[in-house]
C-alpha cells in the first residue's frame, strides 16, 4: 500500500530515505554541496514536526536571506552565531515530540522533484524547489 508523506505530499514517504542520499550527496561531492543550506532549510520547513515553532520561522528567515536577500551562507552564519549557539539561545530549534508545527501537507514541489543525475540540474532544482517553498511558506502564519 502506497502512502504520501503526511507532511510534504512526497509520494510513498520516500523524502527521507532521500534527503538522506542528497546529504551524501553534498558532503561528498562539492558541486552538489553548494546548495546544502538550501535543501536542509527547504526540507525542514516541509516537515515541521522535526522543529518547534520558533525554529520552524528560524528556517523561514534563513530561507528568505539566502533567496530574498541573496546572502551566502558562509555570511548568514556569521551573522547568526550567537543567536543559535546552543549556550546563548533563547529558543529550541528542534522538537522533541514530532508533532507538526503547520498543518499543510501539500506542497508544490518536494524533495522528490529534485533530479540527482549531475550537480548542475541538481543544483538547479534544489533552488527552484527552495524558491517554491519558501514562497508557500511565507503564506502561512503560525
């Protein structure tokens, strides 16, 4: 029996097991890394219930700088040092009781779009699936 995902629509709840493989991917391959902050960020906002509510808008913000404000990542985690710093933060980033954060379980892309048959359509199309996602996310208020 097939089921979605029931937080990102991801067809036989296959976005895991392949988040999984793209971070191989990009840990081992630079040309698919360059786009890492992207496809945890986006990952993370579309399953929410590995996040609180704070850390679920902390992806959000990211997202946007990275895409809306173009800023690299090598400057965004700078810039953000102390206020994610485990000793100095005034909030949790992870969840501990895998409830979703947001409600929606259908998106427009998921992980399961994003092609992997070279780092330049998989750089490509972890950015479009970024872009789509952080589009849908910022329409939803929590």
């Amino acid at each position: 029996m097939m089921t979605n995902c029931p937080e990102c629509g991801a067809t036989n709840t296959l976005c895991k097991p392949r988040f999984d493989d793209f971070l191989v991917l990009e840990f081992t391959d630079a040309d698919y890394g360059a786009v890492h902050h992207l496809t945890v960020t986006a990952y993370m906002l579309q399953h929410s219930s590995k996040l609180t509510r704070e850390g679920w808008l902390h992806m959000r913000g990211l997202l946007r700088e990275f895409l809306v404000e173009d800023k690299p990542p090598q400057y965004v985690r700078r810039q953000n040092r102390d206020l994610v710093d485990s000793g100095k933060r005034k909030f949790k980033i992870s969840s501990k009781d895998g409830l979703p954060v947001i409600q929606k379980s259908t998106w427009t892309m998921t992980i399961l779009d994003v092609r992997a048959e070279n780092a330049d359509a998989y750089c490509e199309d972890v950015s479009a699936w970024a872009r789509a996602v952080l589009e849908e996310a910022e329409q939803i208020m929590i």
